[in-house]
C-alpha cells in the first residue's frame, strides 16, 4: 500500500533525524576524547582530531584512581537506587491511597523539600552530617538523598492512575494494605521504577559538590570528584576530561539498554479487561 | 459569616451531597499509613528539616570571618527584597522556564506518541536515544552548545542558508536567554519522553479504537483522551519542571556568565554571585536570598497544583 510505505519512509526518517540530533554531541565528546589538551576547545569548530591518539583513554583506563571510583560510584548509585525506591514508593501509595489522621500535613511536610533551592541547605547540611559524624564514609553519599519529595510525588501521581476496583477487589479477598501494596502495586511498578530509578541512579552519579565536600578520604572518591581533576589540579585538560567523561557514562548507557524493555504496555489494565 | 458561605458555595460547582463521595466511605487507616511514610518523614526531618532550620536561624545573623556573628534580625531578608538584582533574577529565572517547560512536555509528548507506534526493536532504539543527552553532563553538553553559537558556529551556517546575517546569539540581550533555553530542553527532554510513554502506554488502546470508530481525529484523541487520563504525569512535570528550570545555573554560568547585562542572569546564578563577591556578609545575604527564592518556588508550585488538580484516583 502507497500510503503504508509513505508513513514508513516517514517515521524512519524522524527516527534518523533525532537519533542524529542526540548522537551527535556524544559522538564529539567521545571523538574529542581522542584530542590533545588544547585541540577540544580550538575555534573554529573541528569535528575529527589531527592525529587520532590513544593516549586519553589508555591513560585513564591505567590509571587505578579511575577504576576505583567506578567501582565505589556504581555500587553506591545501587545501594542509593534501591534504598529511594522503597523508601519513596512506600510513603506515594500512603499519600495516594490510604486516609490518616494529618494527611495534608505530612503531604505538605514531604512535597516541601522540592522547592527548597540547594543553595540554601548545601552549607548547613554539612554542618549536620559532620555533628552525626558521618563524614567520609559511603553513608554519607547515600543516606542524605535517599528521601526524595520529587521520587516520591511521581509514584504518588502515578498510583493515584490505578484503578480503584484493583484495590477493593483484593481487600475483599481479604488482603490488608501492606499485602496490597506489596502484592498488587509493585508488581506493576516496573515501569516508574525504571524511569524513576535511572534519575536517582544519574543523580548521585553524576553528584559533584556533595563527595567534595564531604569525602577526602581517596579510597571513597566518587568518579564525578575524578573528572573535576582534570579541570583543576591538571589544568584543564578537556582531551583527558572528554575521554573521562565518555568512559564514565558507559555503566548508564548499558543500564538503560538493559532496563529499558520493562517500559512497555502495563499488564495491570489490559489485564483487567 | 453568609458572606464567606456564600463564596464557598461559588467555589465549589458541586452542591454538597449531590455526589457521594468516595473518599469518606473509605476507613481510616492510622497505623499503617504512618509505618509507611516514617522512613521519608525520618529521612527528611534529618537531613532536610533540621539543615533548614539552622539556614533560617543563621540567616539573621551577621556572619563574617572577621567577626564574631551578630543577631540582626530580618535585616538581610529587607536588603534582599529591596534589592531589584534579586527581583530580575526572578524574572528571567521564569522567563527561562516559561521558554523551556512547556516546549520540552509538548516535544516530549509528541515524541512518546511517535515512539509508542514504532515497532518493538526501534522502539528500544528510540527509548534508549532519547535518555542519552541526560547521561551527558550539563558541562560538557555547555560547551558543546557554546561552540555551536560562535560566529562560524553551526547555527550561523543555517542562518547563512537563508541568506541571513549571523547572529552573535550569546553576546545580544535577546537571543541569550533563548539561546540558553535550547540545551536546557535538549538536556530534560530524554526523561520527561520516558515519563510520558510510560503514562500513555497504560491508557487502554480500547478507549483510542472506539473513538476512532466515532471518526475523533489524532487532535480530537489527544484533547479528550490522551491529556485528561495524563493529567496526574503532566502535574507532575510542570511542577517539578518548573522548580528546577528556575533553579538553572550551570548553563548561564558556562555559557553567558550571566551576561550580556544580566539577561541570563538567573536566580541561582544570582545568588551564586553574590555568594563569591568578596564583599562582607556575602554568606548571609546569599543564604537569605536562597530561603526567599524557596519561598518564590512554593508559592509558583500552588498556582500550578491550583491550575491542574488532580487528587482524585481514576475510578477504573
């Protein structure tokens, strides 16, 4: 059929066009890897280096400091990542399902922390984790930011769409709340869990200004701390930060080449029918 | 006392016990409801009640490293808000949301819609190549985007196409802002397109064939179908959009650094200035700056949640 084959030619082409669109910046980052220290930021605009050189990426990929802080990030953001999850999906099904004495107070207590600005906490907060003695431990990195009014207002959103007959059919059944919570709606979170999960994984790994303040202990350095090396102690060195850079955000890409096939059709309302 | 029920009355269409209402024939469930949010409301107590009231204590005294602190009261809080600096800010810290939110859910939901038709395989592509600007970090995809805007940049090779002057986007007063815009909905629309195909992925292909058997074109199922059933995702997204567009600094701080005449001076970068002015008292000021932009970002966040309600659960 003509038009099949016009709409076909058409949406390949929009699938070209933004897959280019997106790829294009990483591809220069990771071509840029390839520069040497003051070729990245030369003007005019040069896509491809003079002289394709290893040396970037076999220095960082030598260097035991990088290795290390890839290890300790990624095992934090999953410590971090899970912890959140069950934290903040616990409290959004309270608020988007259950009635309790001081519900608007505890919701306005726990949506707050959104609008506050990081500037005006960065300071203090630090203050209260050295007072609580957690400084330069992975307890640190993780516990402050694992309550999350942003996380926890996405999955309320989100339960607050179930259908309500879901819930009462499995109370006549004689489940009580935490059985439903834990038998009928995690099951059919895969999919915010997964869209929520990759920002919290990408927030505490691309965390800069927290580990600085609150890590000096080398063998806990966060890989955000790594690449800021190369743009203090070293000088600038964009060639070395580009190769950084695009060797750090491999663990994510694989991550989201791995998790993103549960974001498909939910079972929970096809499956209702 | 008539007078104020009266207004309550306007305020609400529904005429009380006119709809039975679902919420009240629910029980209460106390116990269980406080077991499921203490670990959030222990959490935050800690780590985000307790730094903020030590901010509001700090922010009324004078604090310097020459001297010992000094009890002033609400004197900063007065210098703040008499401040035009910190009111501009504002401003262009809405008009950099204005022109960022509302772009990045429209091609975002234009792109879940497109993404949802293709094929499992591209499907996958596609969701993985949306989300990989967010992998990026803002400083890289600042300097990128700098490079773009020079003068024999790529966006000036466009201009010349169509015959057209270039224009030096980052150094004139009205582009700047704009040209800061682009990135930032570059940067945010990856996640926003996930969030948007996740919703529209559960809304029933049920309901879109029997309204395309009642002849509702694609715009008639986007307003009656499509927009109504993701009003609790698009509550969502403005809100926490515009919380954090308003909060932008790295980009201004890279790109323009404020300029040109503050035109992409945005609050943060506002208080992130003043914070590094050697002058004395910056600490003060620039925390009690911080704790009136809170204020600034709740009282937007109630006119959103006035705009879109959306308490209520979908009766399935």
């Amino acid at each position: 059929m003509p038009v099949g084959t016009f709409r076909r030619a058409g949406s390949a082409m929009l699938v070209v066009l933004i897959a280019v669109s997106v790829l294009f910046p990483l591809a220069w980052m990771a071509i840029a890897g390839f520069k040497g220290k003051d070729e990245v930021l030369r003007s005019p605009f040069q896509f491809f280096p003079d002289m394709w050189r290893w040396s970037n990426y076999t220095a960082i990929l030598k260097d035991h400091t990088f290795t290390r802080a890839m290890i300790v990030t990624f095992v934090g953001a999953l410590i971090f990542t899970v912890l959140s999850l069950v934290v903040n999906s616990m409290a959004a099904y309270a608020f988007a399902r259950l009635e309790f004495r001081g519900k608007r107070f505890w919701w306005v207590y726990c949506i707050m922390p959104m609008f506050i600005p990081t500037m005006a906490i960065l300071l203090t907060s630090f203050v209260v984790v050295s007072k609580l003695g957690m400084l330069n431990t992975m307890a640190v990195l993780i516990i402050p930011g694992v309550a999350s009014a942003a996380q926890m207002f996405f999955l309320r959103q989100y339960y607050l769409n179930f259908p309500i007959a879901v819930e009462e059919a499995a109370m006549i059944d004689g489940a009580n709340r935490w059985q439903v919570f834990l038998r009928v709606f995690l099951p059919q979170s895969a999919a915010p869990f997964v869209v929520v999960g990759i920002a919290s994984y990408l927030a505490y790994w691309n965390a800069y200004v927290w580990p600085i303040l609150t890590i000096t202990d080398p063998s806990l350095t966060q890989i955000m701390q790594f690449l800021g090396t190369f743009r203090s102690d070293r000088g600038n060195d964009w060639g070395m930060l580009m190769a950084g850079s695009t060797l750090a955000s491999l663990p994510t890409v694989l991550l989201l080449l791995i998790f993103q096939r549960y974001i498909v059709n939910g079972v929970r309302i096809s499956g209702m029918k | 006392m008539a007078l104020l029920d009266s207004n309550r009355a306007a305020a609400s269409p529904k005429a009380p016990g006119a709809v039975p209402r679902r919420v009240g024939a629910r029980r209460q469930d106390n116990l269980t409801a406080y077991l499921m949010i203490a670990p959030m409301v222990v959490l935050l107590g800690v780590f985000v009640m307790w730094p903020l009231a030590y901010s509001v204590y700090l922010s009324t005294f004078e604090i310097s490293f020459y001297k010992a602190p000094k009890f002033v009261g609400a004197q900063f809080y007065k210098y703040v808000l008499e401040s035009a600096d910190f009111w501009h800010s504002i401003l262009i810290g809405l008009s950099y949301a204005l022109l960022v939110v509302p772009t990045g859910i429209v091609i975002a939901l234009l792109l879940a819609s497109f993404i949802k038709t293709l094929s499992k395989r591209v499907a996958a592509f596609m969701k993985v190549t949306v989300y990989l600007p967010a992998v990026v970090s803002t400083v890289i995809a600042s300097v990128l985007f700098t490079f773009m805007y020079q003068d024999a940049g790529v966006v000036n090779w466009f201009l010349s196409l169509i015959n057209h002057a270039p224009i030096a986007w980052l150094n004139s007063p009205q582009w700047a802002l704009p040209a800061i815009a682009v990135p930032g909905i570059w940067l945010g629309f990856g996640i926003t397109t996930l969030i948007l195909l996740a919703a529209l992925l559960d809304i029933p292909d049920s309901y879109y064939e029997s309204a395309m058997l009642d002849g509702a074109n694609f715009f008639q199922r986007l307003r009656y179908i499509t927009i109504p059933l993701l009003k609790n995702v698009l509550l969502y997204l403005f809100v926490t959009g515009f919380t954090l567009a308003i909060q932008m600094l790295d980009l201004p701080l890279i790109m323009t650094n404020g300029g040109p005449t503050g035109a992409t001076t945005t609050p943060n970068f506002y208080i992130f200035n003043s914070f590094r002015e050697l002058t004395p008292y910056a600490t003060s000021y620039s925390l009690t700056a911080s704790l009136l932009l809170f204020v600034v970002l709740g009282a937007i966040s109630i006119v959103i949640f006035r705009l879109i309600r959306s308490d209520k659960a979908v009766d399935g």
